[in-house]
C-alpha cells in the first residue's frame, strides 16, 4: 500500500542529506582557498599546516560519506 508519510520522510532525508553535502563541499572551499593564502602569506607555518589538515579531514569524511557503494 502507498504511504504519504514514508515519501516525506524520505523526501526529508534527501533535503538534509543535500543540505550536509553542500556545508562540506562549501567547507573544503573555504578551507583550500585559506590553506593557499596562509601559504603565500605566512609561508608554511604552524596555522597553514593546521588549515590543510582540517581541510584534508572534511574532505575525507566527504568521500566517505558520498562515495559511491560497492555492491
């Protein structure tokens, strides 16, 4: 039998789980353009080394968690 409810619900897990894809892929932006312009401006510090590893650590659990599944 068809359920309206479990469309929403599925419909609102798509919402959130494009609303989390779009913050991360917005973080690694930020994170990668701040990374170049702390190395250009400070040259390899400790905050540059810092932004990378943040930045590289959201881009991690990105392709963890929207990578395509084996099956």
């Amino acid at each position: 039998m068809f359920s309206f409810a479990a469309v929403k619900e599925e419909r609102r897990r798509e919402i959130v789980w494009a609303v989390v894809r779009l913050a991360l892929g917005l973080i690694q932006i930020v994170g990668a353009t701040a990374s170049v312009l702390l190395l250009i401006s400070t040259g390899p510090s400790r905050l540059t080394l810092f932004a990378v590893i943040v930045t590289g650590l959201f881009t991690l659990g990105s392709r963890i968690l929207f990578s395509p599944r084996k099956r």
